[in-house]
C-alpha cells in the first residue's frame, strides 16, 4: 500500500470529517430475559412487567429475540421508553439449547440486555407442581424431581450469566411482584398507583369496575337553578356552586384524608390501578364537580389521577 497522503476531496474551505469521529448512538431499547426454573415465577414476573408498560412475550424460542428486536426497531431509532420482556425457557425444548449463542449475537448487534432468573428450592417447586397438578415440562415418564434435576443441569450455564437473581422459595405472589418490580424499576413513577376518578349518575347504574363508590346526592342540586341547569359541573359557574354548598370541602378533603392508607394498600398489595366513582342523580352536576376536586387533591398528593365523566351529555 502506498504511503502517500490522500488527496483532499471536499471542496476547499469545508473540514474533512475525522477518521476517529464515532457515528452518533442510537439509543436501544430495554431488553429483559426472563428465564429459570419452572415454577419458580415466570409467569408473574411476566405479567407485573406488562402492568409496567412492558412489552411481554411468553415462550418465545430463543432464536425468535433477534427477529424481535429488530421488528420493533424497524423503521428509525427506537423510542427512548421502549421496554422489551421476552420468557424465554424449557418450554421451547431443542430451541432453548440456543439461547446462549443468540445472546452473544444481540450483543454483538450491539444490543444490550439483562437477564432476570428465577428460581426456588427443589421441594417448593415439586409442592407447586402437586398443587397444580401438571406435570413438569423436562418430567417425561419419570418424577417430577427428575424433571427439576434435568431443568437444573440445563440451565446452569445462563444462571451464571444471570444480571438479576431472584429465589422466590419463601415469597408469595405479592412479595415476588414487589421484588420484580424493585429489580426493573428504573424511575418512582413506576411504583405509583393508577386512580381513575369517574364521575355517573345513579339512574344510569353504578360503574361495574368501580373500587369505590362515593355518593354526593347530599349536596344540593344545581339542576334546580334556572341559571346552572344547561351546564354541567366542568363550568365555573356549577364547580363554583357545588364547592361553595356547606360540607361540601369538607367532605372532599376528609374523602381523600381517608383514602390515603387505602391506597397505600392497594400499592402494598401489587393493585396498581383503582377506580373512584363519584355519584349524583344525573352525572351532570355535583358528582362531575366533586370528581374533579377529589383529582386535584389526589395529585397534590402525588398520585397518578385520570378523571372521566361517565354519563354527562347522557340527559
């Protein structure tokens, strides 16, 4: 090869590109493994993952995660909040054996990804399996511990490679979501709770989702003001009427005082999403009003509040 330089070829005046600059980064999205014993909590860890805005897949043969990756980046780069859960295990018999060259390729491919296993004691496994009452998927016509043995053996190699390690032998589903969720967490948004606030009237039904059902059929009716009655309790004029009738605040601010420990248990007992439902006679006026002023409380407390008005428009 010829030690001469190369000749300028950029028009003069415009600075060549350094041969060391490094091309820009394209963020990649989160990408999680799921995998372990049978048993031992896939399915949940799973299904609290999706809860997060995960993107789930259970099952998936091994040589399939490339395939994935690249069909939910097609097109530019991947939303930087793009989150990717992929249970991949023994279900997928001969494909699993692959699994560990196709990691090797994602990370070649620049992929980057951790790995979550789970796992648990040999006689808490065999118990979950007796209280199920299915066989295990490597159990053939032998025992169920000969399925565990075999299930064990074969997944010695990606256990040492796993980045998070979970037992969940003295766990209920509870706690196992509580841990899952703490191992992936990546913001406190995430382990806040969902409250929908709807707004009905009773002549329409009571909400068949609602957790809680708060009736403002104590205060007195807008309906029955000439001036208020064609709006609804979304106007100043109604939400101004309502929160000024007596009690009113009161009530308001003692419900959601009230609600604070409830919801704090549901948040204990992995219940991510909750629904309040604010009622009056017609859904137009006090319970709409009342909704709103129990939203705004919830998120100065730090709470994650929708509010919808279920029936208004109805009469």
């Amino acid at each position: 090869m010829s030690d001469e330089i190369s000749p300028i070829t950029v028009p003069q005046g415009i600075p060549a590109i350094e041969a060391a600059t490094e091309a820009p980064h394209l963020q990649q999205p989160h990408v999680l493994i799921i995998t372990g014993m049978s048993g031992a909590g896939r399915t949940r860890a799973g299904a609290v993952l999706e809860d997060m805005g995960w993107y789930v897949v259970d099952n998936l043969p091994a040589q399939m995660l490339t395939h994935l990756v690249g069909m939910l980046t097609h097109g530019g780069p991947p939303s930087a909040d793009l989150r990717i859960a992929a249970v991949v295990d023994v279900r997928g018999r001969e494909f699993f054996a692959d699994l560990l060259a196709v990691l090797a390729q994602l990370r070649e491919s620049g992929v980057d990804y951790r790995i979550l296993f789970l796992d648990a004691s040999d006689e808490v496994l065999v118990r979950r399996y007796e209280q199920v009452r299915r066989p295990h998927p490597l159990q053939g016509e032998g025992r169920i511990l000969d399925g565990i043995s075999a299930e064990r053996a074969l997944l010695s190699d990606i256990r040492e490679r796993a980045d998070v390690l979970i037992d969940s032998s003295e766990t209920n589903v509870h706690e196992l979501g509580r841990i899952v969720r703490a191992a992936v967490s990546t913001s406190e948004q995430e382990d806040v709770l969902r409250v929908n606030v709807i707004s009905f009237g009773f002549k329409y039904g009571i909400p068949l989702d609602a957790d809680h059902v708060v009736d403002v059929r104590f205060l007195a009716n807008p309906y029955w003001i000439t001036e208020l009655r064609h709006m609804s309790g979304r106007d100043a004029p109604v939400r101004d009427y309502v929160l000024g009738l007596p009690g009113a605040l009161e009530f308001v601010d003692r419900y959601v005082d009230a609600l604070e420990p409830v919801l704090a248990g549901y948040l204990a007992e992995e219940k991510r999403y909750v629904t309040v439902a604010v009622g009056c006679t017609g859904g137009k006026h006090r319970s709409v009003a009342i909704s709103e002023a129990i939203a705004e409380r919830l998120r100065a407390r730090g709470q994650r509040v929708t509010v919808a008005a279920r029936d208004l428009g109805k009469e």
